[in-house]
C-alpha cells in the first residue's frame, strides 16, 4: 500500500517534472499538506522567487498565497528560485474533516454473530479510514473487516440476554480530523435474519396451492433458535398474509382456477427478538382452469 502509494506519486513527478525527477534531495522534500477546501493557505519559500503548479507557472513571489481553495487548487505546487531550481515540493490535497459515521447494526446469524456498516453522510474527499471496536464494561474488542477499505466490521462472541449493551464505536479518520459514532447494542435488539430462500409453489387437486421454502442459510442453528414464518399471497389489488407459522411449507386451500398468485416469504426468530426479514424473492403460480 505504502509502496504502491510512492510510487504514483514517483511516477506522477516524473511525468509532470521530467527536469527534474532525478533530483533526488528534491524529491525527497516533498511535504504533504491537507487543507478544508474553501479556506486560504500560505506557503512560504525563503530564497525562492518563483512558484509553478503541477509544473506551469503560477507566480513570481517568494511566498505563495491561495484564497477560496478549489478541487482545482490540488496537486503539486514546487518553488523555483532565479536560477529554476526546486527549492520546496507540496503536495496540496483538499477536503473536509470527517462527519459522524451513520451506523447500522444487524444480526442475520444469531447466536454467532452481528454485522455493522456504515456511511459517511459527507464526503470528505480526502483519503478516510475508520477504526471499529466495540466494547462492554472493561472489555474492547476490534470489530473485524476483510479489508481496510470496508464499512462493515463484525462483531462475534457476544454474550446473549445480557442487559449490559456493547458500545460499538466507528471512528472515522483523515488527515484534518477524527469523528466517532457510539451505538449501544443489546444483541436481541438487532436480531434480523436475512430472508428464506428457495420458495416453490405447486398446485394441487382440489383449489389446493402447496408453498414451500428453506431457512436462510446465514441462520446458523434452526434447530436451537428456531423461526417463524409468515406467506403473503398476492393476486390483483389483493394482498393477505398467512402465519406466522414454525413449518417451512403451507398449504393453501379456496384458491381460484385461472388466477395468477404472487407469493413471498419473510421470516422471523421464533422468540420474537429484533425484527422480520425483508420478504424473499416473489414466486408466481398460475392455477390451472381444469
Ligand atoms: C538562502 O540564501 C542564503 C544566501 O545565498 C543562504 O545562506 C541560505 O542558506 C539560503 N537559505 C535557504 C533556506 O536555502
Ligand atoms: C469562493 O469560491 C466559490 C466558487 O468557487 C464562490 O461561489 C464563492 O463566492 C467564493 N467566496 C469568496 C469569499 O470569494
Ligand atoms: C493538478 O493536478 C492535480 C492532480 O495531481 C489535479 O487534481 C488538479 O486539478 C491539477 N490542477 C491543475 C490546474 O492542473
Ligand atoms: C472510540 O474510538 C476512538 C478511536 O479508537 C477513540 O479515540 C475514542 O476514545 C473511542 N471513544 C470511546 C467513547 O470509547
Ligand atoms: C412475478 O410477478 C411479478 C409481478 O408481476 C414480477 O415483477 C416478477 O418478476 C415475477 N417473478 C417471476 C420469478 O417471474
């Protein structure tokens, strides 16, 4: 990352100072500055007589003032003195300090773990990573991400029916600031399983209509923390809801020959903590006339 990182901005001062790429005490110099985009800045440059950005002259002064910065104010900015050479490098970026994370915490896999993500309601422009840890009592524990770049952290042995929240904790961080968001979490408030899969409709004899579905995969143990579910069958303008019922299939009896039936499930932990799903995906049946 590091490396990858110096290196664009090697090659990005090559193309932009061919004169002067193997300068190497100069290339060495060059200063990163992070300023709130709008503001003013001054860059001061003793024995320098002249200031160029990225490269095309800018102005014959020692000192270089910028007001009302622009995303166009960003890049490099090198100070010359009279005989051309690079007395100083900046490296301008712009932005803004980071605002509070907006932060969402979920269960789809209780008991085994809790999921958190979140946005920035603000861009910040500048390059922005986040801390995650949540916490109880004296304890902190790192929220785990695949990568630095993820918004979603996971949270893993937590302790069940406990009346003691964690305190999850997004810190958002660049180079003008830092800004935490803190969300107490009780785990059985934020149970919410992902929805069942696999739904499959069939008719039967007798204006019968057989639906059947699986539990969400990410559900780790139907068997010790078992669901409900509830079948919403939808035909024209009319929408009803069979269950909440603990079998994953149901049969329908009274549906009409010739009518088409759009039929999802959603699905909720048995004991009624957190929320339902969001519905499955919608299954359409059309009953034969016969
Ligand atoms: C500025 O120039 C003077 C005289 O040439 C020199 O003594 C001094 O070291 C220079 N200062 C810097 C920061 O380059
Ligand atoms: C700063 O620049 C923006 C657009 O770049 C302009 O709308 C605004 O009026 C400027 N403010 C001042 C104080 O010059
Ligand atoms: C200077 O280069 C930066 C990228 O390094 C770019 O964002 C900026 O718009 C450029 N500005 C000008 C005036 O060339
Ligand atoms: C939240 O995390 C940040 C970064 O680790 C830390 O500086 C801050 O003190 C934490 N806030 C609380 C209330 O624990
Ligand atoms: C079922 O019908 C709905 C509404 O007409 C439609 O949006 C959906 O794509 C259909 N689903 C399938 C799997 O055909």
């Amino acid at each position: 990352m590091r490396l990858e990182c110096s290196l664009y901005t090697f090659s990005i001062f090559v193309l932009l100072f061919p004169q002067s790429w193997n300068h190497q005490e100069t290339f060495s110099e060059t200063k990163d500055l992070s300023i709130v985009l709008g503001s003013s800045v001054e860059l001061p440059c003793t024995n320098g007589s002249e200031w160029r950005h990225n490269g095309s002259f800018l102005v014959l002064s020692p000192a270089l003032h910028l007001h009302n910065t622009s995303l166009d104010d960003q890049g490099f900015y090198t100070c010359h003195n009279s005989n051309g050479e690079v007395l100083k490098t900046v490296r301008l970026q712009l932005g803004y300090p980071p605002s509070k994370p907006d932060v969402h915490c979920w269960s789809p896999s209780y008991p085994m773990k809790a999921l958190c993500s979140w946005t920035l309601p603000h861009n910040p422009i500048l390059p922005t990573y986040y801390i995650s840890t949540y916490g109880r009592l004296d304890d902190t524990f790192s929220c785990q991400r695949p990568s630095e770049q993820d918004r979603q952290c996971v949270l893993e042995d937590l302790e069940l029916y406990s009346n003691v929240p964690y305190l999850v904790n997004i810190t958002a961080v660049n180079a003008l600031g830092s800004s935490s968001r803190l969300l107490p979490v009780i785990f059985e408030d934020i149970v919410k399983p992902d929805p069942p899969v696999d739904v499959k409709a069939t008719a039967l004899p007798g204006k019968k209509l057989h639906v059947q579905w699986a539990p969400p995969p990410s559900w780790p143990d139907p068997v010790n923390f078992p669901l409900k579910y509830k079948v919403q069958f939808q035909w024209g303008d009319t929408a009803n809801i069979m269950g909440p019922i603990e079998l994953e299939s149901m049969v329908r009896s009274g549906v009409m020959p010739g009518r088409t039936y759009h039929i999802r499930v959603s699905v909720m932990d048995l004991l009624g903590n957190g929320q339902s799903s969001e519905w499955s995906d919608t299954v359409n049946i059309t009953m034969p006339r016969s």
